[in-house]
C-alpha cells in the first residue's frame, strides 16, 4: 500500500521460485484482494507454460503476465491472461523487438530480474520508446533523466531495496515521485 499511496500505477508479484522476491500465490492473493481499482497487478514469471501462467494470474487476481523468458508465439498466443513480454537486451538492437506491442526492456544478466544492471541508454536515441516500459538499474536519482526518451513506464525492484529482497519505504517514495 505504500507504493500505491505514493502513486504507482501497478505492482508486481514474482513467482519465480529461485528470486529472493519470490510470493506465494497466497501471499499474492491477499495483497491484491486489498488493492484499489485501476491499480494494474503484474505477476512475473520465468520458464512457465501457458496454463500454469494462466491458473495462478487467475487465482491470485493478477491482471497481466510479465514474461520474463523468451516465450514462443505459440504459448502467447494461448494465454488468455493479457502480457506483457520482456526483453533482456544486449545490443541496441534488441531493443527494437517486438516494437509493435507494450514490452519491458531490461539490461540482459544470467540471472532473471532485479540484477540492478543498467541498460546503455544511448540505445534509445531516436527511438520511438511510447510503448517501452523500462527496467535495470534504475533509482530516485536517475529515473527523473530518462524524461526525455518518452518511455510508457519504469519498473524499479533491486533500486528501491534496503537489501536484497527487502523494499525501504523511503526508496519507494523517493522513486515514485522522481518518476513522475
């Protein structure tokens, strides 16, 4: 509730069992069955398959997938739960993937999410970044310059932490109102 008092316009639920985020579909379900509307409640998965992703966005009343893994056509074209794909960059050309579509760009690591790992923003010169949510590295003191490439969105975990896993409500704060 402290993200959403200070203004953000979704949250997200990782249930990817090896990241220290990690949230029980119980856990997850609580948390949003306590949220206001318009609020969009995002659950992150690695390595899952169609109706897995499904079952628990429907269980825990999550309202968009966040495909953190390179998902074929196929399984995203059997979702039924709305999604959002992510795209772990490692050269500028990455980045125009799926350019079409809403996708989250993050900066590549081995490791799934919240490596705290910051793209090279000279990518996104002369890009159209209007349907780019951006991820990696980012925090209170360098989310405010990114302004100028008109990105949809920012994603912030590992830049808003007090320790690996564990939100500090300053952060939080700080972050959300550079943001916007």
């Amino acid at each position: 509730m402290l993200a959403i008092n200070a203004g953000a316009d979704a949250l997200g639920f990782v249930f990817y069992e090896k990241s220290p985020r990690y949230v029980t579909q119980e856990k997850a379900k609580k948390i949003i069955s306590q949220l206001p509307p318009f609020v969009e409640k995002v659950a992150l998965f690695v390595n899952e398959d169609a109706l897995t992703i499904d079952t628990v966005c429907q269980s825990v009343g999550a309202t968009l997938a966040q495909l953190h893994f390179e998902a074929s056509q196929s399984l995203c074209k059997s979702l039924q739960t709305p999604h959002i794909k992510v795209i772990r960059a490692k050269s500028a050309e990455d980045i125009l993937a799926y350019s079409d579509e809403y996708r989250l760009v993050d900066a590549y690591c081995e490791a799934y999410g919240g490596a705290g790992k910051r793209i090279n923003l000279e990518w996104f010169e002369n890009v159209d970044c209007s349907k780019i949510i951006l991820a990696g590295g980012l925090d209170a003191t360098n989310v405010a310059a990114l302004m100028k490439y008109g990105f949809y969105g920012v994603d912030v975990s590992s830049g808003v932490e007090a320790s690996y896993g564990v939100k500090d409500a300053r952060k939080v704060k700080d972050f959300i109102f550079n943001a916007q």
